[in-house]
C-alpha cells in the first residue's frame, strides 16, 4: 500500500544518473513494509521519493532510519 503524502514539483537536486543539478519531483510515499497482510497496517514507513525531471531516473530513502 502506498500513499503520497505531500508533494513539492520542480525541485533541484544532485541526479547520481545524470551527473549534474538537475530538477526533481519530491514527494513522501507511505510504504508498506511487511509482506503479511495481517501485520501491513503496523509496518508503515514514510519514504522520501526524488524523480529526475530529466532522465526520469526514481530513488527512494526510508526517512526514520534513527
């Protein structure tokens, strides 16, 4: 199950695919974790998605990583 959370278009970022500053979509994604349908609604985790405007190349960072 994902859900977006907020969304911000036209970001500038570092691409690791292009090389260069380039502009990114960002948006935070709740993921599910756990692939047991009875525990899903407990392993919810916020993700920090980056898309590359220019190559399209997508990554992803688990944000609660403490």
């Amino acid at each position: 199950m994902e859900s977006k959370a907020s969304r911000s278009d036209g970001m500038t970022e570092q691409c690791t695919n292009c090389g260069r500053e380039t502009s990114h979509e960002v948006s935070v994604e709740l993921r599910t974790e756990s692939s047991s349908e009875e525990n899903a609604e407990f392993s919810r985790e916020p993700y920090r998605v980056t898309s590359c405007l220019v190559c399209g190349e997508e990554t992803s960072q688990r944000m609660n990583n403490a």
